[in-house]
C-alpha cells in the first residue's frame, strides 16, 4: 500500500514552490503529523507533514527544486521494502531492471543535518509558519532571519559552525559560501540500458537500409556516438537557445568531440570542431575501467552543467550500460529530467522511436 | 540668531497671530494682568485689551465650552488650560463637542479652537499637577496634538495651530518655559506631521516627543562617546503623526528606543512602537523599546519623582542593551 505526497497548495496564487530541504530520507519510517519536508513560496517557508504512517520509500524532488503544485514529490509505503526509487548507496542489483531507476541525490550535507536536527526535535504538531528561516524554533531577529533568507543561509547551519542564538543581523554571513563552501545541489537519476538496440540499429543503416543512404560518405559510417547525441537533444527540458543543442562527449578518457543537433532526425546531428559553449556533456566511460564520475560541485558556472555519464554495468551483460544523468537541482525539475532520461534509455534500446 | 526662552517663543507666537488676525483671542484663568501662572502671556492684555484676553471664573468647562461655540461661529479662540491635569474636567468639551462637530455637521461647522495646556513631572507639584495625558487627546479622531520640544518649535507649531480650522491641543513642557533656543526674528511655521531629525546615526533611533527630546539628545551624546551612534527624531506632532521618517530611520538603524513622558501603559511610545513593528518588521534586529513614565501616580516625594521618568542614563542603558542584543524578549 502506497501513498503518493503532492506538493500541497499554499497559498491563493501560487502554482509551484521550491523544496528548501527533506527532513526524511529514503527508508525513514515517518509517522502522520511529523515534519516530512519545507517548502518555500514568495516569501514564506512552510513546513509539510506527513499524512501517513509508514517509510519514505521514494523522494522524487530533491531541495532546491521549482515543483508545480499537484505533482508528485514523494512516496509513502506501509513497507520499506517497496522502495522504487533508490539513492545513489544503495544495493545496485535494483539497477538490473530496465525501467529508469531514479536517484535523488540531494546536498548531503542538508540532509544529514536536517536528520540531526530531526533527533531531537520536540515532535511539535507541524504548522504553518510564516517564518522566513527554515526552522522555526532557532530564535532570531527578524531582520537576522531577512538575511539569512536572502543571502541563503541555512541559520541551522550556523549553529553547527558554531554560533550560538539568538542570531541577530551580525551573524549572519554575507553569503552561505562563506559557510559552506557551495550551497549547489547536483542531482542524479540512473538507467540502465542494453545497447544491443543500438547496434544492430547502426549495423542494419550501414548496410544501406538506414535513412542516411545516399547522402555521402561521412554520413555513411553512424556511430554509436552520433546517436546518443541525437537521443540526448531529444526532449531536454529548460533548454535556453532557440539554436539548437550543442554536446560535447568525451570518450576513452581523452577523445572530445563536439556535435551541434539542429533536428529530431538522425542527419541533423553535425560534428562541429569546437564549441565555446555546450548544454550537454557526455562523459563516456564505458570503454574504460572508470565506473562512475561525478562532476564537482561549487561555485563557478561549470557545476551548472548538465552531465551524462555512460559507464559499464558490471553486475549486468556487456552490451548493458549505465546512463547516470547529473543535473543541478535548479536547473530543472526531477520529474522533467526523469522524463527526459526516461526518453534516452527507451531510444537506446529502440532508437526507432528516434524516427518516430 | 537671537535665543528666546519657550515662554517668550509662545507669547510672540500667539501676539503675531493676534495682530495678524482679529478673530483670535484668549480665554482662561488669570491670562489677562497675572499672564499666567508661568507669565507665558505677559503683556499681551496691553497690547489687545481684555475684550480679547479675557479672565474667566475657575470653571474649565465653562470657559472650554464658550470657546468651541465661539470657534463654531467665526472666532479663533485660544483656551489656556493652566495644567494639562484640568483635561479630565474638559473632556466633553474637547472630545465630544470640538472634536466631532465638523464631521456631525456634515462639514458645515468647524471648531479652529487651541487648547494649549502642559504636561511633565519633577516640577515637585504632586499627583495632580504634574501628569503628561497627551495620550489621552491623540486616542480621539478630530483632534490634532502638538508637542514642541523647543522655543523654535513651540513658536512654529503654535503658529500653525492657530491657523489651522481643526481643534488643536498642544502640550507644553511646564519645566522647559525657561530654555532657550534660536528662534529666528522672521515669521515661519512648522507643519503639522513632520517630524525633525535632530540628530543623525546609524545604529539606533531614538524617537523622543517634547522635553524628551532632551534626555534623547543628551542620551546620544553618551552613547557616542562609547562609539554607537544613535540618530534622534522629534516627531513634534504625535496627531497626525509622521510614520514614514521614523520607519525610514529605523529601516537604517535597526533598533529603536521611544522616549515620552506619558504614563507606559496603553501610551504614545505603544502607539509609535507598534508603528515601527508592523511597518520596519524585516528590518528590525532587536525588539523595540518604550520608556515612557513609571505606572504610578507621581510621588509628591523628590527622590521618588525623579525615579519615575525617562532619563539619559537609562536611555544609555537600554540603548547598550539592544546593541548587545540581550534576549530580554525570549523565553
């Protein structure tokens, strides 16, 4: 038995809000009533509770997501072991199946303090609060509470760096950088696909039944590459220009190529030579020892990036990769990257739908 | 400049109105030869006669009632309340009568009537001759209260007061009539509702009406020796009163302390502090503070009297105490 958690409806005109953090995470029994996760509209962070007894066994929303009103954020199950969405840790015999298995890894470090702060807790009915921290019971000024709101300063974490409240305006950081290093939260979702797909699509095109035939020899050799390029440009959520999508794809530790995708349909994938700019990288690792990469986190522009790492599945047949796509959490929403990964793994496995 | 002391800033007010308009003049005890108990308006029985100063019998709703029906029908008078303790005797006069007759009328009578009276303590007059009950005539939609805290001000409102076609109250402090202050020769008013930073700071206001603008100003002077500097405004009419230069300082400062006379409870400082919250809320990194006088009847006994209003050291003292951000607020 399983219960869906929408995002409530907080206010009169309000058609998202941002998840600020989760006070649960996946596998945690959770009880009606208690604080499940804040969310912040306008100006305001509330707090969410649960509606049910039971085990977070899905967080389909990381914090720092815009999630529309309505949508579905997380999973409550009578049992932990219903759990369909698995974090990053877990057991990677899950990722085995061919369905998108997704993962939300949301700043950890929010998450294991949110856990402590969990621990001793008053277990106070949750309420609506106006308040503009994220945690109602840590005293402050209300203009110490306006900074930290606008500079992003989580006041929880000001008490574990060792300050002690009431804060007032001359506590509060200039911005949360100071105090954490970097308040980015990257988010990640996994597929696994078998690429047999893939090839024979590529083996049947070369032999002159595809649909690049006749248009000259560069075209004549479609690569796996060129494909997923292709499959990557389909269906991005939140792409800024109207130019289409450029990817930059590194293969074999070393080998970049950059490809501009101007179409949906296969020829209209281009090797270009360079790029000053890419909304996509690919990092290929599935013909090397590498199983996982994460992109770093901080500050500059470059964790921004939306990052798609192919790396073999050990615990699977050789032909089976893993997709694991790491995205800034607000750069969009999970349930539109989950969607848009979703599309990638079942092109990969049947790149007809590509020319669908 | 020429200085003049509050009492003399008072009397050529009042005189320059009185020659300037000959509907204005005075009623009340002992304003004619005496000039008042405080000599505020000496000489001007000379000057106008007695057909427009006038001697009345110890009567204050007697004499207060004469004056909205003659303020109703084209005159400007001037009721000389000798202390602001005699308000409790002329409250229907004041709050039922001059106050609501231009709205009951329908705008077809008005009351340009002046109540000038006093307020303050230690003056060693006991209980009922030293009470500060401005609070008590602001509470009344229709009626408009000045508050001077200097001969420049209290030359410049009343001006103003006389003018003005709604009934006016204005407060004098009886132990400032000596001060002096620079009063320029030339003719000016002061506006109602803008209040006036005396002094400039950055990181706490301290709003102060009458002879508290004193202790305020005397208050920063400590206080900027122990390097805080603490911005002084002197709303000077507390009806109507000027929200936006207090709530634009307190916006820059943060903190704020408002210093009247009046008693504490349900007085001007709740007013002028409840003002600030609600409008510097976001702003605001230390709960606003109130000194107004002890809630208690003043002591006829010195040393008790002193104890029972604001003064510069305890405004120093509060003033430390939210800069430190003591949580005297929390549980």
């Amino acid at each position: 038995m399983s219960h869906e958690v929408l995002m409530p409806q907080l206010g009169m005109a309000q058609n998202s809000a941002i998840i600020v953090s989760w006070n649960k995470t996946v596998g945690e029994p959770v009880t009606e009533g208690e604080l499940l996760l804040e969310v912040e509209t306008d100006k305001a962070v509330m707090e969410v509770e649960s509606r049910h007894n039971g085990f977070v066994t899905a967080i389909l929303s990381g914090a720092g997501s815009d999630v529309p009103i309505g949508d579905v954020i997380a999973m409550i199950s009578a049992s932990a072991d219903d759990a369909v969405v698995v974090t990053k840790q877990t057991d990677p015999s899950t990722a085995a199946q061919k369905t998108t298995d997704a993962a939300v890894a949301a700043s950890s470090a929010t998450i294991s303090i949110k856990s402590t702060q969990k621990n001793n807790a008053d277990t106070a009915p949750a309420q609506t609060d106006t308040a503009l921290n994220n945690n109602h019971t840590i005293l402050a000024s209300p203009k110490a509470k306006r900074l930290a709101y606008e500079r992003g300063v989580d006041l929880q974490r000001l008490i574990e760096s060792g300050a002690v409240p009431p804060f007032h305006a001359a506590d509060i950081p200039r911005s949360s950088d100071q105090l954490t290093g970097s308040d980015q939260v990257i988010a990640m979702l996994q597929a696994t696909v078998d690429l047999t797909g893939i090839q024979d699509f590529i083996e049947w095109s070369n032999e002159g039944n595809g649909a690049n035939k006749g248009e000259g020899e560069s075209s004549s050799s479609l690569s796996t590459q060129q494909m997923l390029a292709a499959f990557c440009a389909s269906g991005m959520p939140s792409i800024s220009s109207g130019n289409g999508i450029t990817l930059r794809v590194t293969d074999h530790l070393d080998v970049v190529r950059y490809w501009m995708v101007g179409g949906t349909g296969l020829s209209a994938v281009v090797q270009v030579d360079n790029a000053a700019h890419w909304d996509i990288d690919i990092i290929d690792l599935s013909q090397t020892m590498i199983v996982d990469y994460l992109p770093a986190t901080g500050p500059s522009s470059i964790t921004r990036q939306v990052t798609l790492v192919v790396c073999s599945d050990p615990s699977a047949s050789q032909q089976s990769v893993n997709l694991r796509l790491y995205f800034p959490a607000s750069s969009m929403s999970t349930i539109a990257a989950a969607n848009w990964l979703q599309g990638i793994a079942k092109r990969c496995v049947n790149p007809l739908l590509q020319l669908i | 400049m020429r200085s003049i002391t509050l009492s003399q800033a008072v009397n050529e007010a009042i005189a320059e109105e009185m020659r300037r308009d000959p509907t204005v003049i005075i009623l009340g005890e002992d304003v004619a030869e005496a000039g008042t108990p405080f000599k505020v308006l000496s000489g001007l029985v000379e000057e106008f006669g007695t057909d427009r100063v006038i001697d009345t019998p110890i009567s204050e709703p007697g004499f207060t009632g004469i004056a909205v029906g003659a303020a109703m029908t084209g005159l400007r008078p001037i009721v000389d309340l000798m202390f602001g303790d005699f308000l409790y005797l002329v409250m229907d006069q004041l709050c039922n009568q001059a106050a609501k007759t231009h709205y009951m009328s329908g705008g077809k009578l008005t009351v340009p009537m002046v109540l000038r009276t006093n307020l303050g303590a230690t003056r060693r007059s006991a209980a009922q001759h030293s009470q500060s009950l401005h609070a008590l005539v602001a509470h009344i939609p229709g009626l408009k209260v000045a508050m001077p805290s200097s001969a420049y001000e209290a030359k410049g409102l009343m001006k103003t007061a006389i003018r003005d076609n709604n009934p006016v109250v204005i407060f004098e402090d009886k132990l400032m009539y000596q001060d002096k202050a620079p009063v320029p020769e030339e003719e000016f008013l002061i506006p109602f509702g803008e209040a006036k930073v005396h002094q400039a700071g950055d990181d706490i206001t301290l709003i102060a009406t009458s002879s508290m603008v004193q202790v305020a100003q005397a208050a920063a002077r400590l206080l900027a020796a122990q390097n805080i500097s603490a911005e002084v405004i002197d709303p000077r009419t507390i009806a109507p009163l000027d929200c936006s230069t207090l709530i634009e300082s307190v916006k820059k400062t943060s903190r704020a302390i408002v210093i009247d006379e009046g008693h504490q409870q349900y007085g001007v400082t709740a007013e002028i502090a409840s003002v600030i919250a609600h409008d510097a809320f976001y702003y605001l990194d230390a709960p606003v503070h109130r000194m107004g006088a002890m809630d208690v009847p003043v002591p006829f006994s010195p040393v008790l009297e002193d104890l029972t209003v604001p003064t510069p050291d305890r405004v120093v003292e509060q003033a430390k105490k939210l800069m430190r951000g003591v949580r005297e607020h929390v549980a």
